[in-house]
C-alpha cells in the first residue's frame, strides 16, 4: 500500500512492485496479525483477482456511516485511535502533542495519490485517511448483510487504510477501480493489489466492470504481489454500530 513510514511496534507488510509500480513498503498497525510478504509467487495480485466473485451492485439504500462504527475506534486496543495510528504509520517528520499517540504535525513525502508533498497539520484538513475500499461501496457489495463487528473490523484494518491527499480522497469519493484511479500512475498497480486484497480478506464481491478495470491495471505489472496482514475481520465485541 503505502511506503515505509514513521511509526513504532508495529507489523511490517512488504509489497514488492514491477515493471513500472513502486516498490513501496507497508506496515500495520499494532497487533496487527500475521503482517509479512504479498502473497506466493509471481503475480499473487491478478490471481486474486481472478477469484473475486462477480456481482451486479446492490442498492445503496440504508447505508449511513453509523453502520460501521464510530469514527477511527481503537480496535487494536493500543490506546490510540485508528486514525492517530494511520498518521504515525504513513507520515514522516511526525509530532505530537502529549505522549505518542496524537498526531501533531507531519509530511506526507510524497502523497501516493498525487505524488506530490502536503503537510499534515492537527486541525487542518490537508491530509485524509482514505478508505482504500469505501464504506459505502462495501455495504454495495457485501457489506449490508454482515454483522457490526465485521463492519467495524472493516473500517479500522490498516490493510484498507492510507494517508493521501484530502483534495484527491475527496475526488474518489466512493468510488471503485472502475471510476476511479490515482492520478499518479505508478502508484496505481499498489493500490489496486490493496484493493483486492481488502475484498477478497472481507469477501466483498466486484461488479463486471471494476474487475476488468482491476485485471487491466495489474496486467501491465503482472508480477504484482498481494499484501497482507492487517487486524482481524471482527471487531471486540465492546464495540457496536448503529
């Protein structure tokens, strides 16, 4: 997913890239399980996504944001929020404002999506956390029929979380492969590999579309590994969502 960043006691998942994708490295969060090497041998990523179950999308309606719990809740019970947790893992030059945990200030160098350099500064909306499968669009394809604790584990895994730049988070929207992909180029065999890992981790399925687009983009990087690792697919149960 991401390149290697700043951030202590946690997981490494490497993600090996070619034939124009980054060789970036990316880490979880922690406790986070099992993190290590994408998966198998040559081209681990397309094979994934091949096997991903092809669905037609089902209706948005009763999706709220409250059906996956509050907002950056701390599942892996490291006394930091989720979203402090991404910034330490992504950010470089991280500050924080008493202890460890509360994310200050830091650069992302450069933003993945943009490729570009954009100061994180506490309070100022410059610096999002994506998620790299979108809430809304998971409750499209699968999401709307799992319990609160799957939901909420969703929400909050490292594997479908990154820092970018909020102007290019807010022009993906809710999109999937198929509408929408980072402008920076050679970033896009390591997101769409992220992608198809989240899905396939969850079992969310894909529309016709988004898996040709996926297939499309990892064909031209057939080697492209999977990442792995990440936090459990269930939530603790002190958690719930509306």
């Amino acid at each position: 997913m991401a390149r290697l960043r700043g951030g202590a006691a946690i997981a490494v998942v490497v993600i090996f890239a070619v034939a124009g994708c980054k060789d970036l490295q990316d880490k979880g969060t922690s406790g986070a399980p099992g993190a290590g090497a994408g998966g198998g041998g040559g081209g681990a990523a397309m094979t994934a996504a091949d096997s991903l179950t092809v669905k037609g999308r089902a209706p948005k309606t009763g999706y709220t944001r409250a059906k996956f719990g509050s907002a950056w809740a701390d599942t892996d019970s490291n006394s930091c929020d989720t979203r402090d947790d991404i910034l330490k893992r992504d950010l470089k030059h991280v500050k924080f404002t008493g202890g460890d945990c509360k994310v200050s200030y830091g650069v992302l160098d450069p933003d993945p999506y943009s490729d570009k350099d954009v100061t994180y500064r506490r309070g100022r909306s410059l610096v999002d956390i994506d998620h790299l499968v979108a809430l809304s669009d998971a409750w499209q394809k699968g999401a709307k029929y799992w319990d609160a604790g799957k939901r909420i584990a969703l929400a909050n895994d490292p594997l479908n979380l990154l820092a970018v730049d909020a102007s290019a988070n807010r022009g993906k929207g809710d999109g999937d492969t198929a509408t929408w992909l980072p402008s920076n180029k050679s970033y896009r065999c390591t997101y769409v590999a992220a992608q198809v890992a989240v899905k396939k981790k969850y079992g969310l399925w894909v529309t016709a579309a988004e898996k040709a687009a996926m297939k499309k983009v990892l064909a031209t990087c057939p080697g492209q590994k999977l990442p792995t690792g990440g936090n459990p697919t269930k939530a603790p149960s002190r958690f719930t969502a509306r």
